[in-house]
C-alpha cells in the first residue's frame, strides 16, 4: 500500500529473486550489433535491478565486480558521515564513482556499454547476497546504494532519464491542467522564493499519497490534500528515490529469507562473509596483495633509518608498535607480526629486518636466544622458511577484526582498541600537529566514537599532511586509509613531492 | 478566574487510589467489548489485539511492559487479577509481545501502531495568563480546544484520515488516535514527516519568535496547508488570546508584541509611549496594529514592507494558536499512550472521548470521576440517571451497569467511532478479497 508501485510486469512477484542471481530461466539473446550501443537487457543507464542477471558469471567476476562496487559504497558511506560541504562532497563522490563504477549514458561513444552496465548489475546483486544477512548491514547498503543511484539520476541525460522514468510505469497520477489551475494558489504557495503561478501551468505535476514522499513533506515543500502531495517535477527524484529504497528494501528481506540454501555453496559464502565484514568495517575490501611481495619502487630502507621514517611516515598503529619496541625491548607475537609484515612491505630488506630486531630487543635478549627463535620466525615471515609463503602486510580490516589484543599486546588499530584517554595521549605524542583539547582532535575522537576508525585515521592523516592534502580529500582524491603500507607510501610520497617543489626555489 | 482542581467530590472511600474502587470500576463500568473491537477493528481476534503490547502501572510506581493477550476475555481477567492503576497502549510487534524472549533480542520490531497524539496544556504556559503548571480551566481549555480544531481538521482535510478518536487525558490535556488502515501502518520516517510538518511552532523558553516557517523568505507566502490552519484560528485568536485571557495586556505584553511584529523603530517607540499607561487592552493594541497595517496596504499591497508585515501578524497568530504537539509521542510506533477510558490517577477522572463538533463547549471539570461513577451505580435501581428520548424513564432492562451512570453519553460515541473503523476495515478486506477472486480467472 505504501510503495509506489509499479505496472512493469517483469516488476512481479514471480521475477523477484529466488536464490539471488541466475534463479530465472528467461534468455536473452542480446541484439547487439558492435561493441558499444545499449542492448535489449540494458536499455538504460538507471536500474532498479528489478531481475537477476541471468548469465554466466565466472566466480572471479563475482569477485571483483563486487570489490569495486563495495569501494564505492563504502566511501559513499564515509562521505555522508563527514558533512562535507555540498560542492566538495559532489566532487568527491563523483571522482570514486568515475573510478569503480562509472556509467555511461546511450550516446557514449567508445564505451562497451553492455559491459559496463553489467558489470554494474552483477556488483549490485553479489552485494546484495552479502549484506542481506543483518538489518545493519541492509540499511547500509540501501543508505549507500540509494545514494550512489541518486547521483547517477541526477547526473543522467534529461531525456533518457524522462524514457526510464516511463519504462518503470509508476503509479503516479498526472495532475491535469484543469485541477491545476484550480489548485493555483496552493501549489504556488509552496514553489521556492521567487516563483510564480504561472511557473505552476508549465510544469508538470503529479500527485502521491503523502507518505510516499517524506522528505518533501516534513520541509513542507509540497501542498498536500485528501491524502494526496502535489509534487512538481524538479522533486520527483523523491520519489524515485522512495520506491528505490522501498523495493531494495522487500528484495533484501527476501533474499535473506532464501539464503541459507546459498550456504552450500562453499565457493561463494567465504567471499559473501569477507564481504560483509569489510562493510561493517568501513573499510573497503582488499583486491590486492601487492604488499605481499616487496614494492619494488619503494627504496630499500636500512634499519638505521626506521625511527625517522616512524615519527614522519607511520599510522597510529604502527607508531604505537615501534614506540613499545622502544620502550618495553620487546613485543609479543601478534604484535611481531604485525609490524615485522609492515617493514618488510615498506621495503626493509631481510638482512636490515635482522639488525633491526636484534637492536630492538637490545640487551633484554641473549644473541643465542635471538637467534634460536627469532630469527627463524623473522626469516619465515620473508618466506625464507618452511613453506616460503611470502606474506602479506596487514591490511587495516584484518588489523581491526582479527586477533583482538588482549592486557600485554600492543598490537590491534589504536583507534579501535584503546581507551579515548590512552589514543588520546598516544595521537598528540605521535603527531605534535595535533594539540591536547583542540577542534580537530575533538572530530578524531567523534569519529571514534562512531566507529568510523579508519575515519578518523584518514581525518589524522589529513591534519599531518596539511599543504598536501585538505580536508575531505583523504590520503588523496578522497580515498580513505585501508592499509597502513599505503598510509605510510602515500606520506612519503607527499614528502618528496614537497620537497621536489621546495628545491627548484633554492637554486636562484 | 483559576479555577484549581483537585479530585473534587470523591469522597475518600471513592478515591482513584483506593485498590478497591479501581476494582469496582474494572468490574463493572469499563467498556471491554468496545475497548476491543476499537483496537482490533473486527469481532475475531486478530494480531491486532493479540499481537499488541499493554503496560500496567502496578500501585504508585511499578511499570509492567510487554503485557499481550489473546483475546478479550484474558485481557478483561488479567486486569481484575492485577487491577492496574492505569494502563498504555503500545504498538503491534511482529511476535506476541509477553513471547519476546522466546526470540534473540532484535527480532522484536514494532510493525503497526495508531497513529498518535498528544497536546498538553503545559506547553501554553507562556502563552496563557489564568492558570499555570497541572491546572487547567475552561478559560485556556480554549487553546487546547482551538488546537483540536486545527489538528482535526488538517490530517483530514490534508492528510486523508477518517477514524480520529480524541480523548481526554484525565487532566490536562487531549489525545488523538487514528486508526485508518494506513495511518497504522505508517513507518516511523513517515510518521516524523508529518510530525514535523505540523511542527509550526518550535522553540524553547528562550526563543522568541517560535515560528519559522517561511523558509527564511519573510515576504514569501506561506504554504497553502497552514494558511488554510491560519484562517481556523483567526477568530479564536481575538476571542482567546485578545479578549478572553488578554494576551498582550501592561507592558511585557507590548514588549512581547513589538518583538513579534515587523515594524520599524520609529512606530515601535510612539506604539510603546502611547500604550504606556495601564488599561489599553490587547484587544485595542491589535486595532492599533491593523489600522497600521492598513495604512501600509494601501501605500502598496505587495511592497516588501506590507508583506514582511502582514506575515509577521500571521506568524504571531500561528505562535499564539497553531497546535503545540508534543512531537515525540507521535515520531514513532512504539510510544506507549495511556488508553482511554481508563482512570486518572491525580484527578479521579475517567479519560473519555471527545467530540469534535462540541469541543469548544468541553468542560473538563466536568467530566466524571470514578467516586462519581461509583456512587451513581450505588443508587437504587429504580431511579435510573438516563433518560429515554422523550424524557421517560427507559422502560427496558439495561443491559450494562455503564448505562445507569454519566459516563453513558461518551461510551455511545466511542461505539460509534468503533462501527465505523469496523466497517470500513470490512470493506477493505472485501475489496481485497473480490479482487483476488477476480484474478482467480
Ligand atoms: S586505521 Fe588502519 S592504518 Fe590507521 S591505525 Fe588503524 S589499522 Fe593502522
Ligand atoms: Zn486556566
């Protein structure tokens, strides 16, 4: 009763997914003639995704159409949170959606069209599958797609959008000429400043139940009666917007209820749960384990030099590790781990790793016993040893949902695993940008408070990359910190590009 | 003249703290059946009424949540057991609410509800000179009745409900309850929607102008649902706040007046000198201030400064008359609200429907309390309190006590509010079964 519902009969019940992707039998030979043009199953830019895809996905698809789509929302989903104002949050949000999820509209030229859009649809249904599973998770993801699909509407061509908008069929009632010119004065009365009645006669109006549009009503921006609010053109996107909320919303509950036949299929649910916990995170799942082998741009770094990289280059967590190694000569394993992987990423060569923690553990630690048990498990995490994996760094969702640090570890996110007093304390002696009791260590310590770790380290990193970086732009072009490997490339990077700009105005 | 109100008349046998007298009132005077049919819309038990959560306030302070029941005949049996000193209603959960902890904690979810509301006399304590605090009178009843006016006519007219119950909160304030299909079913983001369009007026104690409602465009008009509310109120406005409680009377009056209105200083000034001695009346300021704004219409009807004006007498009437709701009773669907008809316990009276049509004329005094009810029910049979229409006594047996007492007159209204939510809920099941029938074809 309360949807604005749709007449499309593919819109049925019948087609609704089942089990989520590839349930419905119907094929569709696409009439595509080159390489680009819409296609039958893609006519349009904008999707409601009202059916499954139908084809063959291979499961690294399924994989990376999704990673990328979860890229977008979850920096969607960081942007809404940081009350940006509207000009740099639209320009932000346009470039992550360039990047990942671009969409181009029928007149394109030089797009695979079909490729792209599909691509878009199945990165929506994978997701759909892997946040149905808890109300957090839907109202996430309908908070996060809703949005991506409100700017892809508002960005779409006026006239392909006004040829979807038919295609859908809504159950909206025009508000013929008659009944407008006698509701004159009241739809008037409820344009913006400086509009007139006659603006009213020219535009095109239709009419809802009230509750299908709640936003335009609690800033009163419609004239309601008999149950009914008279919408102008310029606010349809509300609706639209309402009816995308309210089916994702039906279609999630649905798939959740039909899941568990999914949790056979032992391929697909480790990379649905990845999924999901990275949403929940914040943090956008990792596509690449570039780290996992030595960056081989990155210059080789000595262990004389890792305390002046540390106090100019490190994330919180891994200052907070290199301080305690400091301090105490000693580490326990999650936390070796942790912060041996960022060195070796970083690009501390084997030899230079071993006279780093030999140092480190100083005279605590016998040689004999170093070199018994220490050394083998440094060796080891280079892949010198046993089964020569070469291991990856720690990516900040492993780090923040993996092994939780128990009294004497000092391993973990410290955003997420210290007390506000002892992150407090830890920020201000890591970053003296960073003043006690100051506006910008407030915002940190707001972000915390809402779980938005990896928020408040990106805000940190932006605060102590001030000429490289303002506010809202991140790490850069508005990404957040998901690594703390990239965290530290990116500072360095930035330090060098100051300095490359500092030197040519020596030389006079 | 404050006229106080303490549970007048009930003699202490009879009080509303009285275990016993509560008992009495459950066992013979409360409209069970009705109560019923009101809260689940037809005769058989539906998740309506069993799904639905019931507190009991136990004795002076204890509050018992999560209460359901599967029927009439248990709810009538649990309150004779553990005869509350009140009762509330809450939403309708999508598991019987006393079976929660059979399931994990957040799967209890709030599924259908009345829509709610809630107008206390407390919030027209700046506005009201007779009384002040938990007293009320006919006098500043009169805000509350314009109010009622107001709202009523708004979530019909505009909104498109039909069932709206009013009732009397016992003491100082009204309630409304719809119950329209889809007034229950309305979530809770939509429920603020209209919450806050009926928001008009907003602010606390240190606010002045409360209401804001132009957008920030102070010549722009307003829109067309509240000016239809400003036409409501404007008699009401000279009658209530102009004669009756004298709004705007000594100084602070004018100070109040000069800071709501858009005028310029030099007419503020010779306003404040020539209203300066004691005994010009709010109703003579107002002439004043029309006859100014005439003056300014007739230099030009849409210059900037007759409109700013003229919008700044109708934003001082809204301010003075619009509904003040209490917003957070109706935001969401599982806010709990005192049921009608049950007893208030400061005041002995029984919380009874209000008419619309009659409630300018509503005197809450006069309401019956439960030592009243008691004591009409105590008189010998014979000498019944209701007549029949021609004035004779009714010959037949009455069938309930009720109908031996004053509280009579507002049980026939409730039935007949509770028919016509009945009907129309049959009607849509009948619409929704003919057109499964027809897609049977
Ligand atoms: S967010 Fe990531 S990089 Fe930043 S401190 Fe936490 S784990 Fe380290
Ligand atoms: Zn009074």
């Amino acid at each position: 009763m309360f949807k604005a519902t749709s007449r499309n009969p593919q819109a049925g019940p019948s087609s609704r997914p089942g089990s989520g992707l590839g349930s419905n039998p119907e094929v569709k030979i696409n009439r595509r003639l080159s390489g680009s043009g819409p296609s039958s199953r893609y006519p349009y830019r904008l999707n409601f995704y009202e059916r499954p895809p139908t084809m063959d996905i291979t499961l690294e698809e399924f994989e990376i159409f999704a990673i990328s789509r979860l890229k977008v929302l979850t920096q969607i989903h960081a942007l809404l949170d940081r009350s940006l104002p509207p000009q740099q949050y639209r320009e932000l949000l346009s470039s992550t959606v360039k990047q990942h999820a671009a969409l181009s509209s029928n007149t394109a030229r030089n797009v695979r069209l079909d490729e792209e859009r599909r691509r878009d649809e199945v990165g929506h249904w994978v997701l759909r599958l892997a946040f149905c599973r808890s109300p957090d998770l839907r109202e996430k993801f309908i908070k996060t797609e809703s949005e991506l699909f409100r700017w892809r509407f508002e960005t779409d061509d006026a006239v392909e959008k006004q040829e979807w908008l038919k295609s859908l069929r809504f159950d909206w009632v025009t508000v013929d000429q008659a009944e407008k010119s006698l509701l004159l004065k009241n739809l008037a009365s409820c344009l913006p400043k400086n509009a007139n009645e006659s603006q009213v006669m020219g535009d095109h109006y239709v009419k809802v139940p009230w509750y299908t549009v709640p936003d335009l009503v609690s800033t009163r921006r419609v004239y309601i009666t008999g149950g009914n609010a008279y919408v102008p053109q310029a606010y349809q996107i509300s609706l639209v917007l309402q009816a995308f909320r309210e089916r994702l919303g039906k279609a999630l509950e649905m798939t959740a209820k039909s899941l568990p036949r999914m949790d056979e299929d032992d391929r697909l649910m480790p990379i649905l749960s990845h999924l999901s916990l990275s949403f929940l995170t914040n943090i956008s799942a990792n596509d690449n384990n570039f780290f996992g082998e030595q960056d081989p741009n990155s210059e080789k770094v000595t262990a004389d030099m890792v305390d002046a990289l540390a106090v100019k280059h490190f994330p919180a967590c891994q200052y907070n590790l290199w301080r305690r190694l400091k301090r105490d000569r000693h580490l326990k394993h999650y936390g070796r781990l942790q912060f041996g992987l960022f060195l070796k990423a970083l690009g501390l060569p084997l030899d230079e790793a071993l006279v780093y923690w030999r140092r480190g553990y100083g005279q605590t630690m016998s040689d004999d016993k170093f070199n018994k048990e220490y050394k083998y498990n440094i060796r080891h995490s280079y892949g010198q040893e046993g089964k020569r994996t070469n291991y990856p760094a720690k990516s900040c969702q492993q780090i923040l949902t993996g092994a939780q640090p128990g009294a004497q570890d000092s391993h973990g996110c410290p955003y997420r695993h210290f007390a506000p007093e002892q992150l407090q304390q830890l920020l201000v002696e890591a970053y003296p940008v960073i003043q006690v009791g100051s506006l910008e260590l407030r915002e940190v310590m707001d972000s915390v408070k809402k779980t938005h770790y990896h928020v408040a380290c990106t805000r940190v990193f932006e605060l102590t990359h001030p000429g490289n970086v303002k506010k809202g732009e991140g790490i850069g072009g508005g990404n957040m910190v998901n690594h703390p490997n990239e965290y530290y490339n990116k500072s360095l990077e930035y330090e060098k590009e100051s300095k490359g700009m500092a030197e040519p105005m020596q030389t006079d | 003249m404050p006229v106080p109100m303490p549970a007048q008349g009930i003699g202490h046998c009879h009080s509303a703290k009285s275990p016993e007298v509560m008992l009495a009132f459950y066992r013979r005077l409360f409209p069970y059946k009705p109560f019923f049919l009101w809260l689940n819309q037809e005769h058989v038990p539906s998740r309506l009424f069993t799904h639905r959560e019931f507190a009991f306030t136990l004795g002076e302070s204890t509050y018992v949540r999560y209460n359901s029941f599967n029927n009439v005949e248990d709810f009538k049996k649990e309150i004779l057991r553990a005869n509350p000193t009140r009762f509330e209603i809450g939403p309708i959960y999508n598991v019987r609410p006393r079976d929660r902890k059979s399931v994990p904690q957040h799967v209890l979810r709030p599924e259908l509800r009345e829509l709610v509301f809630d107008i206390d006399m407390t919030d027209y304590d700046e506005v009201r000179t007779c009384c002040s605090g938990g007293n009320i009178c006919r006098r500043c009843w009169g805000f509350i009745a314009a109010a009622v006016k107001v709202l009523d006519q708004s979530l019909r007219d505009s909104f498109g409900f039909k069932h709206l119950l009013w009732v009397y909160s016992g003491r100082r304030g009204i309630h409304c309850w719809i119950s329209d299909r889809h007034a229950l079913s309305l979530t809770d983001d939509q429920r603020r929607s209209l919450v806050q369009f009926l928001e008009v007026v907003k602010g606390g104690k240190e606010v002045a102008k409360k209401v804001n409602v132009r957008n920030g465009n102070d010549i722009g008009p307003l829109n067309a649902n509240i000016e239809h509310a400003l036409d409501t109120i404007k008699a009401d406005f000279v009658r209530i706040a102009l004669m009756d409680q004298n709004c705007f009377a000594e100084e602070k009056g004018t100070e109040t007046l000069l800071s709501l209105l858009a005028v310029d200083r030099d007419t503020a000034d010779s306003w404040r000198r020539k209203w300066s001695s004691s005994g010009v009346s709010s109703m003579d300021k107002w002439q004043e201030i029309m006859s100014y704004g005439a003056k300014l219409m007739k230099a030009g009807a849409n210059s900037a400064a007759f409109r700013k004006f003229s919008n700044s007498t109708e934003d001082l009437i809204l301010q003075y008359m619009y509904p003040r709701i209490d917003a957070e009773v109706s935001k969401r669907r599982n806010h709990l609200l005192k049921s009608p008809f049950v007893i208030h316990p400061g005041t002995g009276r029984v919380c009874v429907p209000v008419e619309v049509s009659k409630v300018d004329d509503f005197e809450p005094t006069a309401v019956p309390t439960v030592g009243q009810l008691l004591r009409e029910l105590d008189r010998p049979a014979g000498n019944p309190a209701v007549k029949g229409e021609d004035g004779q006594d009714e010959a037949r047996k009455l069938e309930h006590d009720y109908e031996r007492t004053s509280l009579k007159p507002y049980i026939d209204l409730f039935e007949k509010h509770v028919t016509a939510v009945m009907r129309d809920n049959r009607e849509a099941k009948k619409v929704v079964q003919d057109s499964k029938v027809s897609l049977d074809f």
